[in-house]
C-alpha cells in the first residue's frame, strides 16, 4: 500500500526529521504536536488551556490536510510534563470532541520538545 505523506501550512512545520502525518490506506498517523504558532514556529503564551487548545488546533490542521477533522480521531494519545493539569485537557477535550470520544492515553513526562507543557499525537480513521 502506498504511503502519502501529509503537510499543510496551517500547523507547525516538522522541527526535526519527521512528517507531519503519513497515510497509508484509509488510516493517518499524526506526528505529536506542541502549542507552537504555525506562522512563527514560536510557543503560545498563556496558561494550560490556551496550550491544549493550541494543540487541537494544530492537531485539526492536519487531519483536514489529510482529508479528515478531529472526529476521525481513533486514538489519541497526551503527554503531559504535570498531570495535574489532566482535568483541565478533559474540560478543553470536551469542547472539540463530541461522543463517541476516541480512545485515549495520557501519560505524564519528564519533558517535551522546546520545554511544552503538552503534547499530543494521534491515529485517524478516514472514511
């Protein structure tokens, strides 16, 4: 099955030796995204939730760059440096999600890329 490589202007550029999201078939598998602005390459300021919103967005960039939008979303996987911010990832989920919500993983590290407070990446199932 052939491989097509997805990339859109409206989310960050891949900083290192990565794609932004490959299709293979009907399934695209998104590379992790942190809050950085698409047009600087620079990270959102502001707190938690002004990160995780930043991070859908860039997340919804590039599933519809692949043909697709958020609720495509199979599974989704958050890694946060602080987990007590997990209840507030719920909160802003929840405002760009609708049921049925995709399976989820939230896993709390040591650090991110440029010092993000989150990052997430996720698996698309395409109709």
């Amino acid at each position: 099955m052939a491989r097509e490589i997805i990339k859109t202007d409206k989310a960050p550029q891949a900083i290192g030796t990565y794609s932004q999201a490959i299709k293979v078939g009907t399934t695209v598998y998104m590379s992790g995204q942190i809050p950085l602005i698409p047009e600087t390459m620079e990270m959102v300021e502001g707190d938690i939730s002004v990160n995780i919103r930043r991070v859908f967005d860039n997340l919804k960039a590039v599933a519809q760059a692949a043909g697709g939008d958020l609720k495509d979303i199979a599974k989704l996987n958050i890694f946060l440096t602080d987990l007590s911010h997990f209840p507030t990832v719920n909160e802003v989920m929840a405002e760009y999600f609708t049921e049925p919500y995709p399976a989820r993983a939230a896993i709390g590290v040591a650090s991110l890329p440029k010092d993000a407070q989150v990052e997430m990446d996720a698996v698309l199932e395409l109709e």
